[in-house]
C-alpha cells in the first residue's frame, strides 16, 4: 500500500466520523428545540417521551 491510497482510506474514515459528530448533535439540538418550543406552549413534557433507540 502506498501513501496515497491509505490517504484516501484516511478521508473517507474522517468524513464519516465528522458526519456521525454531526448528526448526533443535530439530533440534541433538535429535542432542545422540540422541547423548548413544548415546554414555552404549556405541553406537559411527561406526555412525550423519547424512545431511546441507540441502545438496543
């Protein structure tokens, strides 16, 4: 193997480990949001529950 081809194997993983960082903030930021925007409405926050699938 040559330096350029473990370079491109190299992008690739960063790429997707930047993508994954990114969505799992995306989704915290999102339940803020949801929840902010419930909790400023008067819904009950007991009423919605989140189901956690990331660990099953």
């Amino acid at each position: 193997m040559n330096v350029s081809s473990v370079w491109h194997v190299l992008k690739w993983v960063l790429a997707a480990l930047a993508a994954g960082f990114i969505g799992q903030f995306g989704r915290v930021l999102a339940m803020r949001l949801i929840a902010r925007r419930r909790k400023k409405k008067g819904h009950s926050s007991e009423q919605y529950q989140w189901r956690d699938d990331s660990t099953t």
